[in-house]
C-alpha cells in the first residue's frame, strides 16, 4: 500500500462530530496492520462494517477484530471505558458468526463500568431538561469522573474478588450520597433496564445488591482472564517493529478537551489521547488520517450545529424518542435529493445515506460542510484526510460548503479578541454562547449528477466534484488521501494510486 510505505504506527481518527466510517478504514487497513488498537470511549461508540451483504456492528471491540484469524492482534486499551457485559455479548455474536476472538486483550487498567455508572448517567441525563447533553445512558461520563476522582475500579480488579468488593463499597458508599437525593421509583424502573441486568442488581432497601454484583463480575473475570495483560507494555514493545493500527471512537468535535464543550463525550478523542489511551506517545504515530464526512456532514445529540438542514425543527425532530428510520420512512415515504425545503432535504440525505446511530438507532442530525470547524479539527489531527459518504450526493444537483460564519450576536469577549455583530469567523470558535449566533456563509457548486460507487480512480471522478474536492482541500489546508464511494471495503479510491 503505496500511502503507508515505510509507516509502522498510523492512526485513523474522525475530524467531525464522529459516524464518519472508522469502522470500515479500521476495517480496510486492518490487512496492513499487525496489531489494531482502541484507546478512547465505550460502549457509547459504534462501528458497522459491511463484508458483501453482511453487517458488523461493534461497540467495544475493535473493528480489526474480523482479522483475528489471520494473526492480527485487537487490543482495548487502558483509556477504554470497558463494560463486560457489552464485551462478553459482542464476543457471543463473533462466536455464532464464525468469526475467531482468540489474539483479542484487554488492558489491565482499562476503566470499569458497573451498574451504578449506568444508573447515574440515565438519571442525571432524565433530569437535566434543557441542559442535557445527549449521552448514549452508557456509563461513560460517570466511569470517567470515578477515575480522576480516584475511586474507579480497573479490569484488573475483576480477576482479584475481595479487593474488587473492597473497591466497589467504597465506590458506592460515595455514590449513595447523590442517589438518595433521587426518586425511588425513578431508580427502581431504570434498574429494570436491560443494560442493568433487568432487576438482577438491584435491591429494594438499598438500591444495589453487592452480592449480586460481586458474584456477576467476579464470573466476567473468570471469563476475560486469558484476555487480561498489560497491553502498555505489549504496544510499547512493538512500536516500530510491527505494524500498529490505532482505532479512534467519536470524533475531535466530541473530545472533552478540544470539542464543542459542554456538549462532548468524556474523553479525548483526538490522536493525542489515543495514543495515550494505548499506552503510546504522540510521536509514536507516524501518520494520522481523520475522516471528513463530505460535502455534508451529521451531528448526533445535543449541541450547535450552524450548517443543519432545517435548523432547530431538525434538531428538535432528531432527538424526539422513537423517531428512527422506519417512523422517518412511514411518514416521509421515499424523497429525492430535490429538495427546496431545507428540513426535507436533511430527511433525504439521512435516508440516503443511512444516517441512523449503530449505537442507538437515533437519527443522525444532517447538515453542509461546515469548513470553519474542519479548519479547527485539522489542528488536532493532521493534514491527511479520508473523505466518505461522498456518493450520497450523487444526485443532489446544488452542492453547499460553509466556507465562513457571520457571527450576528451581541459584543462577546474572547480571550483577548472581542466579537462584535457582523465579525467574520473563519475558524470556528467552540463556545457555545458563540456558536448559537453563528451564520453560515456559504459557495455553491453545481452537483455532479453521476453515480461515482463504480468509480476506483481519481481521474475518473467526475470534473464538478473534483472542482469541489480541490476547493476544499485549498480552503482548509488539507490534503485528501482517500475518497470513499460507497459502504463496502472495495469501494475505495486511493488518491495517489
């Protein structure tokens, strides 16, 4: 592979808001790689591959693990907040698929989900209102806070019973004084949730039953023990010596420390802590490609959005409960890219594109390019770009990118700039008090108006979309490396051959 000639370490990570196909670059180096390694997030994540007409949906273990047959080493890595009852469920599916798990490890020190994780992120979530932030109800916001609170439990601590009861007592002791505050019957329905086990963690008089729990993961460690390592030490040894694929969850718009905050995930989810998460440092990655989801891009939860087809309706419509691709396809029927009505036309590009969450199901908020935000991502990432989903737009006949904003609130500080009604911004700045008062300024391109999933050389796109895939790059200061047309491994265009 012509792009990755001389590279031992390389890392695939998303420069938007995450849903931008790692899960099939994973996938697609994973032939490369010796060894496929997550190091950010949970189960709050998921990544689907299709093989033909088969689809793999995973949440916790990495995308290479399809590859595990040939050799190819998966790791979750120390920075993963690791949910066992996720894992032992996603290590079932691959055994009745066939598909060998053996060469899979798990990191020593990789943060662990219980029960009461799940119960605090949906309560804290459920109560919020206006101010919720859109999580997943997987435990991961709380699993991290336990962790620089330093009262979390490790994968480790599953394979030694009596310190793992010591550990969760002390941990629940610390939580009971929050969850008192709580309604009972709140607690006691959210406890019956599948996630918890369906009532088996739960007691009536004291909200948890710790030896049910006890008797749970001491049954997990039993179960995981020949998977458990120290995988910092196993990545260190290989670095530079075996080929290292790093796997990135989310994207840098969600990384607690670089996204658009508060509205972000718990955990970094830049190359910087991926590598981190894996035990490696940032220079042990030779190269970073970030997927660009292009010329539109998706948005999941909470959060602003400038460039959304429809603006709030479509945020609003997004996170009603129960709205999902068939209730979408019952009342929309089948719409075409032609749309004048921008709220249509976000409902188009979702269908067409399958927009829907492989974690929740929920639909995928729709909007044009926005460049201020990749200008900022590239930051975090690298130059080198993937650009997906491209053929969802085959037949939309005006395309749109978001090359600026024009900010129309009142004087707003920031640092040392202030901002004032009518400032132009090129970069987007992740405020939300700025955010919400940012005007999409946009050039238009006619679409192209051909299908492209047939297409495996850049020369052979057509000219109106390599005008398009050349202003961007210009525009952003980005080089595209690879373009993919269409959900399947083959349906590839490397750039530079």
């Amino acid at each position: 592979m012509k792009l990755l000639k001389g590279k031992k370490t390389i890392a695939v990570v998303c420069n938007q808001w995450g849903d931008t196909g790692k899960g099939k670059f994973v996938d697609y180096f994973g032939e490369w790689a010796d060894i496929i390694a997550r190091g950010t997030g949970g189960a709050n994540a998921g990544h689907t591959i299709r093989l033909g007409n088969k689809e793999h949906i995973f949440h916790l273990i990495p995308s290479g693990i399809l590859y595990d047959a040939k050799g190819k080493i998966n790791i979750i890595g120390n920075g993963v907040a690791f949910d066992p009852a996720v894992v032992e469920h996603e290590m079932s599916l691959l055994k009745k698929s066939g598909c060998s798990f053996k060469n899979l490890l798990f990191s020593k020190d990789a943060h662990l989900v219980l029960p009461q994780h799940l119960l605090l992120d949906r309560i804290k979530e459920s109560k919020a209102g206006s101010d919720k932030i859109g999580t997943t109800g997987r435990g991961i916001g709380p699993v991290y806070e336990d962790h620089y609170a330093r009262i979390g439990l490790t994968v480790n601590d599953l394979l030694n019973p009596k310190i793992f009861e010591e550990k969760l007592q002390r941990n629940l002791r610390n939580k009971m004084v929050v969850l008192r505050q709580y309604d009972k019957n709140v607690i006691k329905k959210i406890m019956q949730h599948e996630h918890l086990g369906s009532g088996l963690f739960y007691d009536a008089k004291n909200i948890f039953n710790i030896d049910a729990i006890v008797k749970e993961y001491t049954r997990y460690g039993k179960l995981f023990k020949k998977n458990i390592t120290d995988t910092d030490a196993f990545l260190r040894k290989a670095v530079g010596k075996k080929k290292i694929l790093l796997e990135g969850a989310q994207g840098n718009l969600l990384s607690i420390d670089h996204g658009t905050y508060p509205f972000v995930t718990a955990s970094d989810c830049t190359v910087q802590g991926l590598a981190k998460g894996v035990g490696l440092r940032e220079n042990d990655v030779e190269m970073t490609l970030g997927i660009v989801k292009a010329p539109f891009m998706t948005r999941v939860g909470e959060g602003a959005f400038p460039t959304e087809f429809g603006g709030e309706e479509s945020a609003k419509w997004c996170g009603t409960p129960g709205i999902n691709k068939e209730t979408e396809k019952e009342k929309f029927g089948d719409l075409s890219l032609d749309q004048t009505d921008d709220f249509k036309l976000g409902v188009a590009v979702r269908m067409k594109g399958d927009e829907y969450g492989a974690t929740t199901g929920r639909p995928r908020r729709t909007g044009w390019l926005d460049l201020p935000f990749l200008r900022y991502s590239v930051q975090y990432s690298s130059s080198d770009v993937i650009f997906t989903k491209v053929d969802v737009m085959d037949t939309c006949k005006e395309i749109k990118i978001c090359v600026a904003y024009e900010y129309t609130g009142p004087e707003y500080i920031v640092g040392d700039k202030v901002l004032k009604n009518g400032s132009r911004l090129n970069i987007v700045v992740t405020d939300k008090d700025v955010l919400k008062y940012c005007k999409p300024i946009y050039k238009t391109f006619p679409g192209w108006l051909s299908s492209i999933r047939n297409l495996r050389k850049m020369k052979d796109l057509p000219q109106k979309l390599k005008n398009i895939i050349k202003f961007i790059e210009k525009e952003a200061g980005i080089k595209v490396r690879i373009i993919s047309v269409g959900p399947d491994r083959e349906e590839t265009i490397m750039v530079d051959g």
